[in-house]
C-alpha cells in the first residue's frame, strides 16, 4: 500500500490557492492572514510547475 499522495493537478492547486487568497481576506488577525497568504503563494508556485510540465 502506497503512502504518497497524489499529486494534484494544475487546476486543484489553482482552487487551493483562492480558496486560501478567499480566507485571508477576509482574516482580521495579520499573522494567520500572512500564512493563509505564504500557503496560497506555495500552491500557486505547484500550479506553476504543473504548467510548465515539470516533473516533480
């Protein structure tokens, strides 16, 4: 039994990153406002290499 997920595909890393760009805004405490943002910039950053057609 395999124990790696699956890797998303290019449109789930572009929802993930808005839903987490959704929560921030609407987020009053700027510490977790700034992690919801850092996540969002990661999964945009996957979306990317998804894109690009890059192995991971």
């Amino acid at each position: 039994m395999s124990t790696e997920a699956p890797i998303p595909t290019r449109e789930e890393a572009l929802g993930s990153a808005a839903r987490l760009l959704r929560t921030a805004e609407t987020e009053t405490d700027r510490g977790l406002m700034e992690r919801y943002t850092d996540l969002a910039g990661t999964w945009l950053a996957l979306a990317s290499l998804l894109m690009d057609g890059a192995d991971i």
